[in-house]
C-alpha cells in the first residue's frame, strides 16, 4: 500500500506543511511544523489504517523521513 507523507518544507521566514498539493499551514517555526505534521500523520493512520509518515525537506532539495506509521 502506498504511504501518505505529509511535507514540511522551508518557506521564507518559516516552514510550511501540505500533502500534495494541498497547502495546511504556513510561517511555522520548523519543530512546530514537525510536531503538527507527525500528529496528522499519525491521526491519519488511526483513521485509515494507511502507511503515512512525515517528509521534512531540507533548502538543498534533500528530504529525510521521521514519523512513519505502518
């Protein structure tokens, strides 16, 4: 099954979060953003019962993933 992520992502002055295409929330503090995406991803997985996780992309178009549900 394919996994949902949920991107936190730089966005001048601070972070943003969306999936896909779909802009959540915007100007976070970056552990703030991280914190809130894990919780979506998390609530998601309990809802749906789908892999989600978390994408946090870096200015350098690098991404490390955390928060993974299975």
């Amino acid at each position: 099954m394919k996994r949902t992520l949920i991107d936190v992502e730089p966005d001048s002055p601070g972070w943003k979060i969306r999936v896909g295409v779909c802009l959540l929330e915007r100007n976070l503090e970056k552990v703030v953003a991280i914190e809130r995406a894990s919780r979506l991803a998390m609530e998601r997985h309990r809802a749906t019962g789908q892999p989600t996780g978390v994408a946090i992309h870096t200015l350098h178009g690098g991404a490390t993933l955390v928060g993974l549900h299975d």
